[in-house]
C-alpha cells in the first residue's frame, strides 16, 4: 500500500486529481488491534486496489508528533487511539461518509470503503462486492478463510444493488 504522509500535500494532490481522501489514524507499532488492522486489512489486495484507485490515501500516526499531531487536531481525532478511518471531500475537508472507528473487521471496511466509492459517484468495482460477499459467507458460515482474527456481527451492509441483513449472535 503506498499511504502518503502529508495531509497538505494529499489535499493539493486529490484537488488536482479529482479524488476523495482515504485518512487512516493510526499507531505506529500499536497494540494488537492496530498490528491486525494494518497487517490483514489493509494488505488485502482488493482493499489495497480499491484504495489506491479511488482514492488519495494517508496514514496518520496517532502516536507521533509534529504534522501528524497537526493532523490529529483537525479532525479532532485523539492520539493513542484504535484505527479510525475518514473519507474526506479534498475541497471542503469534510467528511463524505461517517468516520469508520470501532469496526477492525474486513467486511466493515470493505462496506465503508464501498460507501466511499459510492459517495463519488462512482461504481463500486465488482471485486469489492465478491470480497464482502466471500468475508460475510465466513462470518456467517464458516468458509474457512482467513480475513481477520476476529469474527463480527454485520448488519446493513450495503452492495451495489442489494443490502444484507444478516441478523446472529456475535461469536468470540
């Protein structure tokens, strides 16, 4: 995943280019949540394709100093924090969906990334409906992939043309 630093630079970069900004806050060398977020998530290659197409990404380290701080007080983010991610319009530096925080499953982000897409008026690429469909028939059935540690309950999740509901106990 090639995620930029500088939010001044990302904001010029997505103006000129006519994308939205993907910012993940983020712990450098966090805790095991932030280690799993960043290491199974975010390394997927539908996930890494999907962000790098269609959006301008950064990481914001939420245990860093400097512009990273700067960072972290524009959106009122706090520091030593879980992985929140935003989906920002660069011309107005607001948020385009609501912020993704509490959520470290794939389906989550998938659906988050999905909204964001959506939210451009863009299509959302086939490959991310598969991959939710695929991490919801896991969390429901029991496929036998590995897309994250930890198993969720998902509800509303939306596709294309379709929202699944899927209504079940949350499993630990």
């Amino acid at each position: 995943m090639n995620w930029n630093r500088y939010y001044e630079t990302v904001i010029g970069k997505a103006t000129t280019i006519d994308k939205q900004v993907f910012i993940l806050f983020h712990q450098v060398l966090g805790c095991a949540t932030c280690r799993n977020y960043g290491n199974e998530l975010l390394t997927h290659p539908f996930t890494v394709g999907a962000l790098e197409t269609y959006f301008v990404p950064i990481a914001v380290y939420n245990n860093k100093g400097g512009a990273d701080a700067d960072t972290l007080r524009i959106f009122d983010e706090p520091s030593w924090n879980n992985p929140v991610s935003r989906i920002i319009d660069p011309n107005s530096e607001k948020d385009m969906t609501k912020k993704l925080n509490g959520k470290y499953d794939m389906a989550h982000l998938v659906s988050y990334i999905s909204n964001g897409i959506l939210g451009s008026g863009q299509l959302i690429p086939e490959y991310l409906d598969l991959l939710l469909l695929a991490v919801l028939r896991y969390e429901t059935e029991g496929c036998g992939c590995n897309f994250t540690n930890q198993r969720s309950v998902t509800k509303d999740i939306i596709l294309v043309n379709t929202t699944v509901k899927i209504e079940k106990e949350v499993i630990k």
